[in-house]
C-alpha cells in the first residue's frame, strides 16, 4: 500500500423518552431491555461513526450525503449493512479498511460484556480489523441525567 489516508467519524443520538416499537442498537448488538435512540434508521451511532470516518478517510463526503435521512427508503435501516454500503464506495476507488477505532462513550449500557461480539460484527460488515472501547461520561449532560450515546472513530484506508 503506497499511500494512505485516515478518516475521523463522529455520532451521537439520543436516547427516545417514550416506548418505541424500537430496540438499542450499537456496533450491530441488540440491548433489548436499554431505552433506544432516537434516529431514522437502526440509530446505531457505533456503525455511523466508523461509516463516516471511511467516507471522510476515501473523500466521498458522509452518511447523510450517501443515506439522507429524507429517503424513507432508509426508515429503520440496519446501520452495519450501511457499514457495508460505506466499504463499498471506498473499494469502488481502490481503498481497503487498514483498521477503525472507535470510543463509545455511555453510561448505559455496559459495553464490556458485549464488546468483543461488536468488534467481531463490525469487522465483518467493514471487511477488516475494526477495535471498539467504551468510556463513560461520568455523570456529565443535563443535570447529571443520561442523554444519550456518542461514538468516535478513526480510520485508516491504505492502496
């Protein structure tokens, strides 16, 4: 690989208040008894922060540009198939996934007992290594409250 390019992701959503016919999705693992995001697809802010740093690292702009939220086509979507999409555009030019990193950054849910189980989901639908790890905000946002999930996540593609 002669030259290589590196690409930064970043998401968040909210978590939803009420009862949803939806379920907490995150780098392609289901919590079922967690409050799910708020977001026009699956919402899982892990598959979209690794999908937009690929995009940013091949130069081809970011999820909304590929994935508008104002196509219902994209209407509960399954994030790591649009992970997949992502890889997709990058090959079309030449580019392989050299690795991702991703922080989560959450209070809930617990991210160690399912981590390995995402790292191994996320690297298939990217078709290379992809590492997941997870911090918590220690009590910041509104009053202390939970709000939500964040995801950062770095890329490197190499040809």
């Amino acid at each position: 690989m002669n030259e290589q390019r590196i690409g930064l992701g970043v998401d968040l959503h909210r978590f939803a208040q009420d009862a949803t016919d939806r379920q907490l999705v995150l780098g392609g693992v289901t919590f079922p008894d967690e409050r799910p995001l708020i977001g026009h697809s699956d919402a899982d802010a892990v598959a979209h922060a690794i999908g937009d740093a690929i995009l940013g690292a091949g130069g081809l702009g970011d999820l909304g540009t590929h994935f508008p939220d104002t196509d219902s086509k994209w209407h509960g979507a399954d994030s790591l198939e649009l992970l997949a999409a992502c890889i997709g555009l990058v090959t079309k030019d030449g580019w392989k996934l050299v690795n991702a990193d991703c922080t989560i950054i959450t209070e809930t849910p617990k991210i160690a007992p399912v981590r390995e189980e995402m790292i191994e989901r996320l690297s298939r639908a990217a078709g290379g290594p992809v590492h997941v790890k997870a911090t918590r905000p220690e009590g910041l946002g509104t009053l202390g409250r939970v709000e939500g999930v964040a995801c950062l996540a770095v890329v490197l593609l190499g040809r």
